[in-house]
C-alpha cells in the first residue's frame, strides 16, 4: 500500500477546512440564478461561487475516506475537482438542488483518486473491483465481527455471492489489504551477472492500450448518463436514491424511513418509482436503460 508522510491535516488545512463548512449556503433561488448565469453568459464568478459555497460536501465526503492512508486535504481537492465538474454541468431548470446532484461526481472523483494512489499496481478497473475494493472490509466485519487474520473460504463465498464477483477476486483484493505493496523496482538479486529487480520476473498481462481508455470512456459515461437521469427525479427522490446506491455507506430502508418520517414500505415504494423515473430517462441515451440501472444499483 502507498502511504503518505501524513494524513491529518496541518494547522493551516485545518483552517481552510473550518472555512469551508462554515461558508454561506446558498439559498434555492440564488443557486439557480448563479447556474443560469454560467450556463448562459459563461460567468466564471457565478461558477466560482456556485462551487466554493458547496466545498463543504467535498470536505463531507472525502472524510468518509480517511482510512486509506491518503492525507484528507488531497482527498478534499479531488472532490473539489468533481464539484467543479458538476457545476460545469448543472442544468438549473431540471428542478434539483446543485448538492443533490453533485454528490455523485464528488464521490466519484474521490473514489478514483483513491484507486489510484491505494496500490502501486493499479487495481478496480473495472465497476465490480471498484465496488470490491471500497466494500470489502465492511463485509468482511459485518460478516465475521471477531476475525483475525484471513478469512474463512465460507466468508470468501459469502462476500463474492453479496457483490457478485468471482471468489478469486476476493482472495487478491484481501491479500492486497493484508499487506504492503512490493515496489516493481526492488532488487531480487543477481542473475546471469545482472541485478534484476521484481518486475523483470512478472508477465505482462495487461489489456491492449485501446482497451483501457475505452473501459475509462466508458465508466465516465456511465457517471454522466447517471448523474444526467437524476434530474427527471424531485427532491426527495434524488435524496432517497442517492441514500441508497451513490454513497460509501449505503443506508437502509428503515433508516431513511426515519429520516423522512414515513414507513419503511413507503420509501421502497418511491424507490422503485424513481427507479423506473430513471430507466425511463436512461432510455434516450445509446445503450440499455437495464445495464445502466443494474450499474447504479450495484454500484
């Protein structure tokens, strides 16, 4: 794993992070009229403060990802970059607030800045890794609350049944947890009168080139598609969605039936609206409408 020389921030992060969540959120109507104002007149002020009187989700959700060993102040600028992402984007008559909305491409510059950095061999290519990568260890103790050490090859099952991966997906991605990452370049002694290092001995398997800026292409769309499709819902289904599948810790039926003070079968019943709301407005885009709700809801 690569770590950092530190990820608490110092005092001066620490002050931009007060800052942040202490800046003015904006109300429904000045939010929409800054929107318009960029998407209209190309008004790079109104941009700016769209995005910094909403750093504050960045900050949130970025927080949800201090366990990787990545200093919060860069998790907290990767979000950052997301938001400005969504700002670009922002459609103000669809109806939904600018934070409902940008929540997805802040998580998802986040996610992939951690993938990124959390292994000197990059991993979680593809949606199923991804979704290994960032739900193994809460299975994992919510499926044995007392382990130590490895797990057991019925957790193993277990865990690749949840998420639907092979079980050899999850044996690599828990070995990867279990242990620092070898550097490619460490020395492994000397052959044939040369100092040969680890990757000199490992087989290149990877994809063509092609390949792997077209699977990049096409999860960028995927978040595109998503995030566009969340604008044909209301407020409330946004939230409800959002709770449900494009968090890093998913919340369940009876916990937002608290939250909104209605029964647990009533918030499965908007739902499953909004999923369909969302099928529907997935259905103008090239590919099928089923993949692209199958990738939300096993996201």
């Amino acid at each position: 794993m690569v770590y950092f020389s530190q990820n608490t921030p110092d005092k001066s992060d620490r002050r931009f992070i007060s800052r942040s969540m202490k800046a003015p959120m904006l109300e429904k109507e000045e939010e929409l009229a800054l929107g318009r104002a960029w998407r209209d007149e190309n008004d790079k002020t109104a941009l700016d403060k769209l995005v910094s009187s909403h750093v504050r989700l960045s900050v949130k959700i970025a927080s949800r990802f201090k366990g990787y060993g990545l200093p919060i102040t860069d998790l907290i600028q990767e979000g950052n970059l997301g938001l400005l992402d969504a700002a670009k984007k922002f459609d103000p008559e669809k109806g939904a607030r600018f934070s409902t909305y940008a929540s997805w491409w802040v998580l998802a510059s986040i996610q992939d800045y951690v993938l990124r950095n959390s292994s000197i061999v990059r991993i979680g290519t593809t949606q199923a890794q991804k979704s290994l990568f960032f739900k193994l260890r809460r299975l994992r103790n919510l499926i044995s609350k007392n382990l130590v050490g490895q797990m057991s090859t019925e957790d193993r099952e277990a865990i690749a049944t949840t998420l639907n991966v092979p079980i050899d997906a999850v044996e690599r991605m828990e070995a990867h947890f279990s242990g620092p990452d070898k550097s490619l370049n460490a020395s492994v002694g000397h052959l044939n009168g040369e100092n040969n290092q680890v990757q000199d001995f490992l087989e290149d398997n990877r994809p063509n080139p092609e390949i792997v800026v077209g699977d990049i292409l096409d999860s960028e769309r995927r978040s595109q598609w998503i995030a566009t499709a969340m604008h044909s819902l209301n407020d409330r289904e946004q939230e409800i969605i959002r709770q449900r599948f494009l968090v890093g810790e998913k919340k369940t039926l009876a916990e937002i039936a608290v939250k909104f003070g209605v029964t647990k079968e009533r918030i499965r019943q908007i739902e499953s609206r909004a999923l369909q709301t969302l099928k529907s407005a997935l259905e103008k885009t090239p590919r099928a409408s089923a993949d692209r709700i199958n990738d939300l809801v096993n996201a």
